[in-house]
C-alpha cells in the first residue's frame, strides 16, 4: 500500500488525477490520503507525484519489508521513464477514464 509523506505533500492533486480506483482524498489541511479499501496498488499515484510524496511501503520506516509490490517498479531495476512512455496511464496528464 503506498503511503504519503505528510511533511513533504502540497495537495496538488497529481495523484487524484492519476487514480483509475478514486482511492486518494485530502484531508482538510490538503495532504492526500490513500484509501486501503480501493488501492489497488498500481503505482500511479507514486509515479505522478511531482514531490516524491507518496511512497511504497518498502519506504515506510515502520513498513519495511512489507511488500511494496509495485508493478514494473521495486526490484525490476526500470527507471520511471521506462514506464511513463507515449500512452503509458503513468504519464503525467493522462487522463483516467
């Protein structure tokens, strides 16, 4: 499940847009919140998060170890770009349909 660094978040907005599952809200002070229910764990918020605020678990300092199982990112050894190509749902302004 990816989580969101509070300290670092600027309630932009990338993410709810990156979303297919409408599994990110923010909060009233505007920091993002991933919902468990709906995360599907796809990696898009993180890929278009433009602060690097949402992060796997396997970042998460109480987490570690505990499956940040990214699709086509942690242990694939592919970089970001590799997987936001031309058409790609983790380019940034895609829209979700």
């Amino acid at each position: 499940m990816p989580w969101v660094r509070n300290d670092i978040c600027t309630g932009c907005g990338s993410c709810v847009e990156a979303c297919r599952y409408d599994a990110i809200t923010f909060r009233d002070d505007r920091v993002a919140v991933i919902s468990q229910e709906n995360c599907t764990k796809c990696g898009a918020c993180i890929l278009n998060c433009p602060v690097n605020a949402i992060r796997a678990n396997s970042e998460h300092p109480s987490l570690r170890g505990g499956g940040g199982n990214f699709p086509g990112m942690a242990g694939s050894g592919r970089k970001r770009s590799d997987i936001s190509g031309k058409g790609s749902i983790f380019r940034r302004g895609v829209q979700k349909n």
